[in-house]
C-alpha cells in the first residue's frame, strides 16, 4: 500500500536473484571454508574486469586496510597520513600496528582529502597515504599518486565505497600499491560482509607474502599448489578470507552488478533533477560528478551551509518516515582519536563541514517516487 508516510530507509541490501543458486551450489560442492570455486572465480573475475594484478577476498575492507598495514610493516616510528573525515577502520588498522596516524583535513567541495594539506603534512617518518573515495566520488587520486611517488611513500586506497567506479577509465583501488573494497551490504554490491584487497604491485615476493599473510600467516596456499611439502608459521597474519558461502553470494552480485550500476545512475539523475536547482541556488552544496568519474552512485549526499540546516532536513524528513545520515563523526575528535593525543581545533574544515553532511536514502529497491518524496520534502523545507 502505498502512501506518502510509508517508511523509505535509508539502506536496503541489494538482491540480485541467483544468491540461493550459488549457495546451493556450495552445498553440493562440500567446500565451505573459503579460497574454493566461488572466491576463485570472483577474484579472477575482478582482476580482468579492473586490471588488477592479483586480487584477494577479504572478509570486509577493514580485513583489506589490516592486510595493508602487515605488507607495509607499519609500526612504531612510521606516520600514516589518513583523512579524519571517514570510518573508522581507515585509522584503526594502521594505528594497531603501532603507526602513528596523522590526519589530514578535507576539501568540503568533496568531503575528501584537502591534498595540499595532506603534502604538507609528509615528513620523514611517512610510510603510507591513506584516502578514501567517498560516495560515488574519487579523490583527487591522480595528484595524490604522484605526490606518493614524488616524495617515496606508499599509496593505499580506501576503495570501501568505490566497487565499479573510475576515474579516466582506471578502476578506484587500481591507482595505489594497494586498494581496499568493502561488500558489506550497506555497499552497492555486497556479501553480507566481504571486501577485497587489490594488489596493485607485480613483485611475485609481495604477493606470495600477501597470500601468506592471508592464509593466517601460513604457506598453506604453496602447500596446496605442491610447492613446498609441508605448512608452516611463516608470516605474521589472520585469518582473512571470507567462507565459500560469502564469495558465492558474492558472485551472484557480481553478475547483476551492471543492472544494479544502471538503477543507481537513474536514481541518482532524480536527485539531481530534484535537488539541484536549489543546489544552485545555494541552498546546500550538492558535490556534482566531475567529468572523468565513471561513479559507481554509491550515495547521495548533500553539504549544507550550517548544522542547523542539516539537523532541521534530518529530523523533518524522519518526521516523515524517510532515514537520512549523518556523516562521518571526525576520529580525530573521537574517543579514540583524543585518547591517541588528537585534540579538538586541529582540522578546522572537517570540524566545520563534517557535522553538516547529510547522506539521502540511496539504495537498488527505492523506486522514483520515493526519490521525488525525498526531494519533494526538502524542497518544500527550502521554499
Ligand atoms: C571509508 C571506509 N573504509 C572502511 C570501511 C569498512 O568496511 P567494512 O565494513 O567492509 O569493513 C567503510 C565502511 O563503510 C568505509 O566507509
């Protein structure tokens, strides 16, 4: 029954159609614990398909961005330049290594790394840049990249939110030596919980290193492969991968993922067709996708002109059963972030802007009118 109070969430996990086909196909194949058919298969898959040189399932991005931080050994003494304005895992998976994190400001035409700020803050003692893409967009990865390569740091890429998006036709997570992806279900394609670490480097040795790392730490994999005869502890690592039930599910995403991309761009061109003439009007700061991005519309989000205005778009528009986001809450203020010596009043652009982000409900199961409601209300708010 349709009606104008009926509830849009904010997130609903996208259903491809062939998910019970895979898992059934799991079932008869008796292989449960992961690196079987199905994760084969997805990886080679996502390496043709993006041009990656060797890609890893993970159990979720936060696994991927743990990986990174054990093949980059950041530990004590090593700074890792991040943005505060993004999830959490960004900054715990290097800060539990013993790096240092150091967090850069935003540029809040983007809500992603200011990277003037960013060069400015490389010293010595940096090992990795860490950004992210946010929301269907890319960072400014190509001048990022080069100021990696120019000063001699690694680049790793938080990919969470960037599966399918390019920038100049090159897939995000394919421009650092490493990129991470995250499937979880709030992504556009998801296993429940899954992710993927792109690797990004041809030395035969780091990738044999990053299976290792994978693997537990083992050489289990060179086991299987009749490389060596017996397994063994070699390396410091986890237990990485997702179960064969993860990358089944997964694959049965992976083959709508066209479709599902198609959807998103046609809800995304309804935001816009309702929201930009206010956008333009200045109303709120509406990021436009810049030519050269091939978005994945992983979200719609809108920056506006005070807090005020986005706590009163937020609350009119739960008023009216529909869930809207708040945006990153900065780590650099955050428990954590304070109790690892950060302090309020050092990043003054994500401190300002962050609390004025406002994530629109955005998901393959929204139909066009539900847009137009959402659209609709905050028009009417801005009249
Ligand atoms: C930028 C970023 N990095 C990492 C993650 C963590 O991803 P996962 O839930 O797959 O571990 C997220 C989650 O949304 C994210 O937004």
């Amino acid at each position: 029954m349709d009606s104008p109070d009926r509830k849009i969430p904010f997130s609903v996990p996208f259903i491809a159609g062939r998910e019970m086909d895979n898992l059934a196909e799991v079932m008869r194949n008796g292989q449960f614990a992961g690196n079987g058919p199905f994760t084969q298969e997805v990886q080679s898959f996502i390496e043709g398909k993006f041009g990656i040189t060797k890609v890893l399932l993970t159990h979720s991005c936060t696994a991927a961005l743990e990986m990174s931080a054990l093949l980059l050994d950041a530990g004590p003494g090593d700074e890792i330049i991040l943005p505060s304005y993004t999830f959490c895992s960004t900054a715990s998976a290097f800060a539990r290594t013993g790096a240092r994190l150091v967090f850069c400001d935003v540029d809040p035409r983007t809500m992603m790394v200011d990277v003037d700020d960013m060069a400015a803050r490389i010293t010595p003692r940096t090992k990795a840049l860490v950004p992210i893409h946010y929301g269907g967009l890319s960072c400014d990865v190509d001048r990022i990249a080069q100021l990696a390569k120019d000063k001699g740091v690694t680049l790793v890429e938080d990919a969470a939110q960037g599966f399918d998006a390019f920038w100049n036709d090159k897939a995000l997570g394919s421009f650092g030596r490493l990129g991470c992806i995250s499937f979880h279900e709030t992504k556009n394609l998801h296993a429940g919980l899954c992710g993927a670490l792109y690797i990004n480097d041809e030395d035969p040795e780091f990738q044999e290193r990053a299976i290792r790392v994978w693997e537990r730490g083992t050489n289990r994999q060179a086991v299987l492969r009749g490389v060596v005869d017996r397994y063994t502890w070699t390396d410091l690592g986890s237990s990485f991968y997702p179960s064969e039930l993860q990358a089944a599910f997964l694959w049965a995403q992976l083959e709508a993922m066209t479709a599902n991309k198609a959807e998103r761009q046609r809800l995304h061109q309804r935001y816009e067709a309702g929201l930009r003439p206010l956008a333009d009007a200045g109303a709120f700061h509406m990021p436009k996708l810049p030519q050269g991005l091939d978005s994945n519309y992983h979200a719609c989000f809108l920056v506006f002109n005070s807090f005020q205005d986005c706590e009163r778009v937020r609350l009119e528009l739960k008023a009216k059963n529909i869930a809207a986001y708040i945006g990153y809450v900065p780590l650099h203020t955050s428990p954590m972030g304070l109790a690892l010596g950060n302090r309020a009043g050092a990043l003054p652009k994500t401190e300002e802007y962050a609390p004025r982000v406002l994530r629109l409900p955005f998901h393959n199961h929204m139909a066009p009118d539900d847009v137009d409601r959402v659209t609709g209300y905050i028009r009417a708010l801005f009249a």
